[in-house]
C-alpha cells in the first residue's frame, strides 16, 4: 500500500462543498483524507506556505501543433486564412512530429499544474495514426483524452482543407472503431478515455456527424468538435446548412452530456439555452479566441444558464503557449472585460479548469480534491516574488506563480520542485529543434 502525505498547506483549495483543512493523504492513486493532523508511514510532502489545488483540467487541445507555433504568414490571420496557411505544413508531418509535438505540448501543460488532457487529432498525413499521441503521452504520464479527429470535405467538394489532407468516411469511422477498442478505458482512474471528434461543420459531411454521434454512442464514448468558433464560422453554417451552428449541431445528435464543443464564442442564447438543457459542454479557450480575433465567448451567460464549462488552450499554433494556469487566468479577465470587474472570480475560473473540466470530459473521479477522488493534485508555492505581498494564499489566478512546484497524477508524482520527472525533456527540446529544422527547410 503506497501512501504520500500532502501536509501543512497555507490553503486547499478542494472545489468540493465539504472538504476541508491543510493535509491531503494519498493512498495507492486516490484520495483517502482532507482535514489536519494527518499521519502516514510513506513520503511527506512539505506544503508550508503553499497553495494546493486539484490538478487543472484542459478540456481541448491540438497537440501535433505544438511544432507550428508563430510561424510568421499566419500569425496575423483570421481563423479560415491562418488554417490555409498551416494546412500545407502540417501535410508534411510523419508519426515522428506528431509524437513529439504531443510529448512537449504536455510537458508544457504538465509543468503549468495541468494533471488531464483532451487532444484533438484530425488530420492524419504520412502514416499518422491516433496510437502515435496516445502512447507518447503514457511516458508523460498525464491522463489523457484522445479523440479520433476527422476531415473529409476538401477544397474541390467546397470544404476548406486541401483535398491531401481529406480521408474516405468508411474509413474514418472503421478507424475510429478500432482506436477504441484498442486503448479506450471506462474504468474509474482512467488514464485513456478515447472519443470521436469530426474536426468542424466546415470540413466534414453531415453524414459523417451524424453516423459519428451514433458510433460514439454504441461504444459509450464522447463527441467533440469546433462550433460557432467565429462570425465566419456561423456564416458558413447558415449559407451552407440553413441555420445556426446551435441548429445544426441539435439536428445531426450533437447535443447531450456525453458531447462537448470547442470555443463556442458566437452562441446565441437559444443556443446557449439548448446547451443548458441537453447537458451539452463548451471547452472556452480564450487566449486562442483573442489571437485569431475571434471574440469573446458568452462564458458568463453559458454558466448563469447552467451549461457545463471548462477551460482549454487550444493548439500552440493558436495560442501560442500551453500555459493552463493563464489560460484561466485569461478567461477571468475577459470575463471582466466584457462584463465587468464582479463578471468572474479567480476562484470561480480555477472552478472552472478543475472541476468544471472533469465534468466536462465526463469524469466524476476527477477534479476535486475529496476523499474518493482520484490523487491528481497541484502544489503551488506561494513563498516566491510572485506572490510576494499577497493577502490571499488562494489567489492563484491574480497574484502567480504561473508554475507549479508538485504536480500528482494517480499518485504518482509527475513534477516535482517544477521539474519534469517523467521524460528527459532537454532531449525533447533538443529532438523537436531537429524536426522543426527540417519543417522550416
């Protein structure tokens, strides 16, 4: 029986409505006691002067990215023009890139307190399979949320990507079968749930949404996509489908607690109504939102209606960081920004990229730190020059830091003292130069 010892924390921030105190006790990957006087045989974790919360939850992401961040003729790019810039990168990318560009994706998100991720593959050149990011990400060590992305409607059918980048339908959804027979795991304290995920109205079928929602839904499996991202977006959908993203998503069976849709920034308040009552999530990713000039996303009124929201960083070729503590801090401030300094809490956005992210991806084990729950747990110290003169050991999100010191995942330590423990990542860094060179080249 493997026991750790979280002890004496300034202030634990435990996102659940009983739990309290300044000990956390850790028993073999779950959470066995919050309170104070704890005792153990197995490790102690100093926590003096610390802040502790669950780990963060990134609830959308494009991993491969992470190797096209700021490349210069897209950088100034509406969402349509900067995909037409990138898509002829990308189309050169083999299982090698992507592995890569997963593990360091990670490795950031890792080191920013972020203990689970989904990851949205939706493009598949080369060779790439969905298994190349999945099994990079087991050497991480970070719970993971793979979805078999998809695009199969290309320039000459009318959709926006290059025709090289598109797969036949009967060949995506066998795909898709086969990835999650072969990794997907329903159990409690699990560390790869697969989903289905058809990247976007604008490169797929409607056929394909639909057979999609009812494969995902035989397997018992989630349903991601991209809705409303922009005002391109809903003008695409209204040209091209005769209603609003909101319509089109209920018609085709993307609705329901068992889907979530990445950024949602123009969702009208019908829309933000069905999601209320069909239990359907939003991943909100503000700092990708504000790089693309996308707008700001109702978060505010999503949440006041009692939709599920959580916080994503979206790809590093969107963003261009994968920085989960900013990214909640950056949907506090535009919050404000659109609504006022009392719109949203620091509290109330940690809320959201912890346990509001669990329950988004679909995990009741997740998110709290609760006796029961699975040990995914961050350590923040408040004892350095960002949070010094700080009145509030809880303000994460205001005062810093913006690394975290301790980071736990089913009780295994992935970053300790703010050090990857899991992967030599200097040999990463140095690995993703090589490949980025010849990308550039």
């Amino acid at each position: 029986m493997a026991e750790t010892l979280i002890r004496g924390a300034a202030h634990v921030a435990t996102m659940d409505d009983g739990a309290a105190g300044n000990d956390v006790l850790i028993r073999d990957g779950v959470i066995a006691a919050v309170g104070q006087g704890q005792t153990t045989q197995g490790q102690v974790i100093a926590a003096q002067g610390c802040l502790v919360t669950p780990g963060l939850v990134n609830t959308h992401h494009h991993l491969y990215q992470t190797l096209t961040r700021a490349v210069p003729a897209g950088q100034d790019a509406l969402l349509f023009g900067w995909l037409r810039t990138l898509y002829p990168i990308w189309a050169r990318f083999t299982p090698d890139h992507v592995a890569v560009a997963t593990q360091l994706g990670l490795a950031e998100l890792a080191l920013s307190g972020c203990s689970m991720s989904s990851d949205h593959l939706y493009l598949f050149p080369n060779g790439v399979r969905l298994d190349d990011t999945i099994h990079a990400a087991a050497e991480v060590g970070l719970r993971f949320h793979p979805t078999r992305g998809a695009m199969s409607i290309g320039e000459s059918a009318g959709g926006l990507p290059p025709d090289a980048l598109v797969e036949d339908e009967t060949t995506i959804l066998e795909d898709a079968i086969r990835v999650i027979d072969a990794f997907h795991d329903a159990a409690p304290g699990s560390m790869c749930r697969v989903g289905v995920a058809p990247c976007s109205p604008f490169s797929v079928s409607r056929e394909l949404m639909r057979d999609a929602a009812i494969l995902a839904r035989d397997k018992g499996v989630r349903l991601h996509t991209h809705l409303a991202e922009n005002d391109e977006d809903v003008a695409f959908s209204l040209e091209r489908f005769g209603c609003r993203p909101g319509q089109y998503a209920e018609d085709l069976g993307w609705t329901g607690d068992d889907v979530w849709h990445a950024h949602c920034v123009k969702l009208d308040a019908d829309e933000i109504a069905l999601f209320a009552r069909t239990g359907t999530g939003v991943a909100h990713c503000p700092c990708s939102n504000c790089r693309l000039g996308s707008g700001i996303a109702p978060v505010r009124a999503m949440v006041d209606a009692g939709v599920r929201v959580g916080i994503g960083v979206d790809g590093s070729a969107s963003n261009d960081a994968a920085s989960l503590v900013d990214e909640a801090r950056q949907a506090m401030l535009l919050a404000r920004v659109s609504r006022g300094a009392d719109a949203m809490s620091g509290a109330e956005a940690l809320r959201l990229s912890t346990r509001g992210g669990a329950e988004v991806l679909g995990r009741d084990d997740c998110g709290r730190i609760a006796p029961g729950f699975r040990a995914d747990i961050a350590i923040w110290d408040m004892n350095g020059v960002e949070a010094a003169g700080n009145w509030d050991r809880s303000a994460l999100l205001l005062a810093g830091p913006r690394k975290v010191r301790d980071l736990f995942v089913e009780g295994r330590q992935v970053v300790r003292d703010g050090h990857l423990m899991t992967i030599d990542l200097p040999r990463l860094i140095r690995r993703a130069e090589r490949l980025l060179a010849d990308l550039m080249a």
